[in-house]
C-alpha cells in the first residue's frame, strides 16, 4: 500500500492569538476520498489550505511528498477569465501548468464537466453553476495527484452536483487523493470513503464514511 502523500502532525493554527486549529494529526493516502465536514468556524477551510501548501501551521509540523503542480486546489473563487472562452480559459490554464498544448485533453475536460455546448462562449456570461463547472474542469485538466475541493457543489443544480460525485469517485479510483470539504453531508456520504469531522478546532472524528451519522451535525451550521 502507497504512503501518505501528506502528513499533519500536532498541526495548529493560530491568526492573531485566535485559535483556529488545535493538535490535529492526519494523513491523506492516495485513492481515497476524504469528506471534511463540522460546523461553521471549526477550521475546515483552514485545514485544506495547511494540507495544500497555501498556509503554514502555527505549531506542527505538514510534511507533503507532492509539488505544487501535483496538487489541483478549487476554493471559493472560480479562477476564471471572463473575457476567455471556456476553451480559451482551460487552454491558458495549460500553458501555464507547464503542459503541452493539447486540444483534444480540453475538450475532454469540458466533456467531463458538461460543457462542451459552451465551450467557445465566454466565460463572464456563465452562470455560477458553470463557472464552478469550468473551474473544475481546469483542475481536472492537469490530473493532479492530490485534489481538494472547497464546497465544491456551491451554486451547482443536482445534476451538476451528482456529475461532481461521479468525478470525484473516477478521481480517487483512478489513483488521486481527494480531500473535500461539504455541507451537504447526507448526499456526499456514499461518495467518500473516510469522514474527518472537526469541533471546536479538533478532529471529533476520523473514520469510514459509513460509520459516520450526519445527525451529530444536526442543529449546527456547517456551511
């Protein structure tokens, strides 16, 4: 069985003197699917960041086998040229991955992601939904060995988000890490196969997605 690609160990974050994450140890394995899940301001956001190289911890040590261009990040701002066609924004996106120009991988991103009818529209007229969409596709596109996603269902209708959970399953079965956080715990369960759940700055639970009940969560915003 292959090593983490990332180790937290005793990892806190503090901004200011507020505590934000406090002693969290994790590790994040190839082919699988990790569900970040637990109430507002339990450090969700922040322990994507840490985990993607983006924020340093307070104290601890987030030690990464991973390149910067091994890790696809989708966080709350889509990434998108408005002005670029769907087709142009991902070709640009190629180029500066590194990647050779390659039409035929466009377009089957935009495939993957439902949007070859729009491929040569402009991105500034797409809806939030489809802009997530595109946002995906450009991380799809450069196969990262590591791919996290921040409520990455935010502004998609059910077929979108049900095509999002059919890609985030090929992704880790075809040998990628996923780590994703969701406030859509119930639906996003059978996607994933490990559940990290944090409360009041801590890891609460860490375990298989089928031994965690959504009712804990119940009462409490997690979005």
């Amino acid at each position: 069985m292959a090593g983490p690609l990332v180790r937290l160990r005793r990892v806190s974050r503090f901004f200011g003197e507020r505590p934000v994450l406090r002693a969290i140890d994790l590790d994040i394995a190839p082919r699988g699917v990790t569900l970040v899940v637990g109430p507002n301001g339990a450090g969700k956001s922040t322990l994507l960041r840490i985990v993607a190289g983006l924020m340093p911890p307070s104290e601890g040590e987030a030690l990464s086998e991973l390149s910067p261009g091994e890790i696809g990040y989708v966080g709350h701002k889509t990434l998108i040229y408005p002005k670029l066609t769907a087709r142009a924004n991902l070709a640009f996106w190629q180029s500066l991955a590194g990647l050779p120009r390659d039409p035929a991988a466009v377009d089957a991103a935009l495939a993957r992601v439902g949007l070859s009818r729009f491929a040569d529209e402009e991105a500034g007229v797409f809806s939030r939904g489809m802009s997530q969409r595109l946002s995906l596709a450009r991380v799809f596109l450069t196969s990262p060995r590591l791919l996290l996603l921040d409520e990455p269902a935010s502004g998609l209708d059910p077929s979108s988000a049900d095509m999002l959970r059919r890609a985030i399953r090929e992704t880790a079965d075809a040998g990628a890490a996923v780590v994703w956080v969701s406030h859509f715990v119930a639906v996003d369960l059978p996607a994933s196969d490990r559940v990290v759940c944090l409360r009041q700055k801590r890891i609460a639970y860490d375990g298989p997605a089928e031994g965690f009940d959504p009712a804990e969560l119940a009462g409490e915003a997690v979005c």
